[in-house]
C-alpha cells in the first residue's frame, strides 16, 4: 500500500471524517473512511495517533468477586449496551484524573486503587485512529446517577456467573465483552 494524501470531509463537534488516499500494491486506487478525535490532521504521519484520547475504566469490586459495567443506552446503535465506564481525556489531564473523573460522572463511584495499566489500543481500528488506556483497579462507594444529562447509564456490580448469562444475551461493546469473557471463566 502507497499512501498518497488525506481529505478533511466533515468536521463535526467531537470527531472530524476523512478520506484515506492510497494505492494497493497492484497499482488501484483506493479511497479509505476514516474519523478522528483530531480536527487537524494533515498528512499520514498525523494519523499515527500519538497519544491516548480517552480511558476504559475495568473496576472490581473490594472483594474482587465483581466487575462494574455499565448498561448505557448509546445511539449508533439505537440500544442499549452493556460497557466499561470510559471517556474522554480532557485537556491538561493526565490518563488517571481522567479516569477518576469519569468513574465518578457516570457511576457516582470513586476509584479507590489503580491495579495496572493496559497500554494503549484502538477504539474500533476499522474506521478510526481513536486511542484508549485500560485502567484496572477497585472502586468503592454507593451508585448515583450520571451527572450528564447526555447520557443514559445504569452501573451495576456483576457476578462471573451472572456476566456469563449476560453474555449470552446482551448486546456488549467488544471490548468489554472480550474481558467479561475470560475474567467470567477464571
């Protein structure tokens, strides 16, 4: 693949879509679709995302027997979905104010240790340069409802049995539903 240049098509407030030009190793052209957290991309060396644009929150409970997850209604998919509590990295944070922050707005939690830290990974690589880092840890404190009115989120405390009935049946952000999977069969 020859990568040629990039055309900014729309600039929305959160995400900007653009056009991927390039040429297959068989000399066609080829146009690819993309959206980015960056308004200003100009060439392909921008693309390369160089820094994390939001945090996924992976909380247990004290005990370690559970796992938070939110039930969220989300629009691109006129559902409601079952997801890590995660967000954007405001400007002048760093990723654990972040995820303290964002715990906090949609499940009324505190984060109360920070186990590890996943590396970086993409949202949804087949049509954006969206970043993440995994935060893993224990929270504590009593559910409130979210403090935007953007959002609609129901955080529960999910047993390894009740994640597994879960997933036979519920829609899941992959993410989520990938770790719910091997943690609900250890």
């Amino acid at each position: 693949m020859k990568f040629e240049y990039l055309e900014k098509k729309e600039q929305g407030k959160f995400i900007t879509r653009y056009d991927l030009h390039y040429r297959t190793e068989d000399d066609k052209e080829k146009t690819y679709e993309i959206i980015s957290r960056n308004p200003d991309l100009k060439d392909f060396d921008d693309i390369h995302n160089k820094k994390p644009d939001a945090v996924v929150l992976i909380m247990h409970d004290m005990s370690g027997e559970k796992i938070l997850i939110n039930k969220e209604f989300r629009m691109a998919p006129g559902a409601w979905v079952y997801n890590f509590p995660a967000g954007l990295i405001d400007p002048g944070e760093v990723p654990e104010e972040s995820a303290r922050r964002e715990l906090k707005e949609e499940t009324g939690l505190d984060l109360v240790a920070v186990d590890d830290w996943i590396g970086e990974s993409y949202s949804a690589v087949g049509f954006s340069n969206e970043k993440n880092v995994c935060c893993v840890g224990r929270a504590d404190g009593s559910f409130a409802k979210s403090s935007s009115t953007l959002e609609e989120i129901e955080p529960g405390w999910y047993t390894k049995e009740q994640v597994r009935e879960l997933l036979k049946t519920q829609p899941f952000a992959a993410r989520t539903q990938a770790y719910c999977y091997l943690w609900s069969r250890q």
